[in-house]
C-alpha cells in the first residue's frame, strides 16, 4: 500500500546483494568499487520501477466513467482558476464539465441506481456511503481506517463509496484487503443527474452546465460532495460519513438522527449542526429541505455555506414544526474533539497527565461516541504517534490494520 515501504525493501535487497557479495570469493578477484556499482545500478532501476508502477494511477483513474483529469492532486480538475471573475467562472465550468462524466448520464439512466440497489442487497444490515471526489492516490492510511473502523463496528453493513477516482483498478487495489476477507465495500462513480433527478436540486444542475450558475471560487468538489450526500441519502436512505471519521459504533437502530457539532454553553442548545456524519430513512422531508435549500441558496465562494451552514439553517427553521421527526445529536456523539483540539489526540502521552488522559478518552469514547470526527483539513500532515489516543482508537477498532500496519506510514 505505501510506496515508502516498497523503496524500502528495494534498500534491503541492495544490503543483502552488497553483503553476500563481499562473503563471495569472487570478491576476491574482483575490484570493490565494481561490485558497488553493480549493485548501485540494480538499486537505481528496481526503484525506478517502483515509480512508474505507483503512477500507473493515472490510466486507471481516466478510463470510461471515472473523472477524467483526477489522477493528479496537482490536476483536480474542479478547481477553478485563481482570482478569476464570475463570467471567466462559468466558461471555465462549461470547457470542463464535458471532460467529466460525473455530470453526464451513462448509457442507461438506471446503471447507477441498478449498481447501488443491487449491491444493498438483504444481507446489509446498514446501508453506508461514503464520498470521496480527490485522486485515488491521496486515499492514504488514515482515509483506510476509516473504511477499516467502520467495519470492526458493523461487520455485515455494507458501504457504497461514491468516487469516480476509486472506481477504477488503482481504486480495486486499494479496497482488495477488505473484500479479501469478505467485507462488503464497493466504490460506484456517481451519476449526478439521476442522482438529482426529480429533486430540487435538478433545476440547480441545469443552470449550472447551461452556464446560468457562477460555480464559484472554491474547488467545486466540496460543494458537489454536498449535493451527492444529500441526494444520496435522499434517494436510498442510509447513513452518510466522511471519510475521516473513526467508527467506534455500529449505526443500526439508529434513525433520522444527524449530530450537533457545538452547543451554547450558557443554554445547551446546538449552535452549528454538521452534516458529515447522518442517518435517515429514504424521502425524509429534511432531505428535501436541505436539497432545496442546496439550490436556493447556492454559493460556490463561501466555505460552509452549502455544507454546515445549509444543515444548520434549514434544522433552525424547521426543528419544531411536526412531521420531521428528528433528532440533533449532542457534540459527544460524532464531534468530542473540537477541530482546533483534535492535534492532542496524535501526539503520544509525554507525562503521567497525558497517560491519565488517554485513558480516560478512551473510556469516555466508547461509552457515548458512534464515532469520532478526526479533522483532516486540520490533521492530514500529522503523523498518528505510538501510544497516542488515536493509534489506540485505530488499533481497537480495525479488522486488518495489523495486516498492513508494517506496510504503511501513518503520515
């Protein structure tokens, strides 16, 4: 999984030529410095090879159905160009969306929906999806035990991971370990337009390819991951996850549920709602609400807007009215770590306190945590340190991570 650790044995297997090299008696007949660079130039192209095979991502990712242009964190085709005005927006949006099948309906309308039904079968005892619009290349370790977690929790649900990067053979190869052992895991490239399709949001997408909506100045993935959870939800039910969460939980018996991430201090009442962790029955009217609101209120320049900010307008307005059945779940629920105290729980315990600490997270976790939200924009370049809160959450709570652990960094 790790190219890290293949450049390593590619360093072991010099060490281990160079010195059964020097123990030979050709040795003796031989000068030193040829045996150096013998070795050297078999080191130099077995690395190189390791290389090339990394980035052979980038056929995967841009054959028929994925996001074409994806392949490359440096090449995501859904950010727009920089400082650029509203109209310049719009054309740059109409010169990319036909390169991308996200946005365009497969031969058959109903190959997206027969894929997600067919694979919620009976067998699943939760339905779960999971969104990930980035390269297949940047699904790293920590975005691994997510998927890894969620099964140590709910060994027979299955999870739908809604990716046009993942559905490819680099995405095949990254989720084999799970379906190796049995675990019910897919990645289906999203259809946008079934998945709007007779929603609020369906007028929403054809202003925006006829040229009608500005996209905005932020990368458009973060507001299409949104949409897609939204419509996703809407149209199958189930629960929704980021994919930096570690499920500590299994989700069944829990219903039209969705978790406050901050209350008042003062009167205990929410105060911003986060939508990257919720469940609900297929056609619940909040779906609808937040759909309509997605459309309505659109920007593409403000971050959260569309995302905690919509969930939090629309809850506010309708929370009391009958009919929505609903319940706001408290911080501890999916958010016990603030995003601006979630370092805390990668760095290993330096002093008894910190000893103490831990421990006592970790009791406290598992008595009312589903699972906990651990920030990526905040913590993707901090490495899980030995003994931390989040390596014993990690090591608790995977089905294979032991498997792959020597395999991997956790950078």
């Amino acid at each position: 999984m790790s190219n890290l650790f293949q450049k390593m044995r590619a360093r072991n297997l010099f060490r281990m030529l160079f010195l059964r090299a020097l123990k030979s008696p050709i040795v003796c007949n031989v000068s030193l410095l040829f045996v150096i660079s013998v070795a050297t130039v078999f080191f130099v192209v077995y690395e190189n090879m390791v290389i090339t095979h990394r980035y052979m991502f980038l056929e995967d990712v841009t054959t028929p159905g994925q996001m074409k242009g994806a392949g490359s964190e440096n090449k995501d085709p859904l950010i727009p160009p920089f400082n650029a005005t509203r109209e310049e927006r719009i054309a740059w949006f109409e010169n990319q969306h036909k390169k991308l099948e996200l946005f365009d309906s497969r031969s058959s309308n109903s190959k997206f929906h027969d894929q997600v039904s067919g694979f919620h079968d009976g067998n699943c005892t939760v339905k779960y999806f999971m969104v990930w619009l980035s390269a297949a290349q940047s699904f790293g370790v920590k975005e691994f035990s997510a998927v890894d977690s969620l099964f140590k929790a709910s060994p027979n649900g299955c999870l739908i991971i809604l990716s046009p990067s993942l559905d490819s053979r680099q995405g095949d190869r990254i989720l084999k370990p799970l379906i190796d052992v049995g675990l019910k895991v897919v990645a289906i490239t999203p259809d946008l337009p079934v998945l709007v399709k007779n929603t609020p949001a369906e007028s929403w997408l054809d202003t925006l390819k006829n040229g009608r909506q500005d996209p905005g100045s932020i990368p458009l993935s973060y507001n299409l991951s949104n949409l897609i959870r939204l419509a996703a939800l809407y149209k199958y039910g189930g629960v929704y996850l980021d994919v930096d969460f570690i499920v500590l939980k299994d989700f069944m018996g829990l219903w039209n549920a969705i978790g406050a991430q901050s209350t008042s201090s003062i009167t205990k009442k929410w105060t911003r709602i986060n939508g990257a962790a919720m469940v609900f029955h297929e056609g619940h009217p909040i779906l609808h609400d937040f759909l309509q609101e997605f459309a309505a209120t659109y920007d593409g320049s403000k971050w959260g807007h569309n995302g905690p900010y919509l969930i939090s307008r629309v809850i506010r307005r309708v929370e009391n009215k009958p009919g929505y059945n609903l319940t706001v779940l408290p911080p501890k629920t999916f958010y016990p770590m603030d995003w601006t105290k979630i370092g805390r729980c990668f760095k290993k315990p330096d002093t008894e306190s910190d000893q103490k600490w831990v421990e006592y997270m970790l009791v406290e976790l598992e008595r009312s945590t589903y699972a906990i939200h651990i920030w990526n924009h905040r913590t993707k370049e901090l490495t899980i340190e030995e003994g931390s809160l989040m390596q014993r959450l990690i090591s608790a709570h995977c089905v294979i991570c032991h498997r792959i652990q020597p395999e991997t960094t956790w950078k």
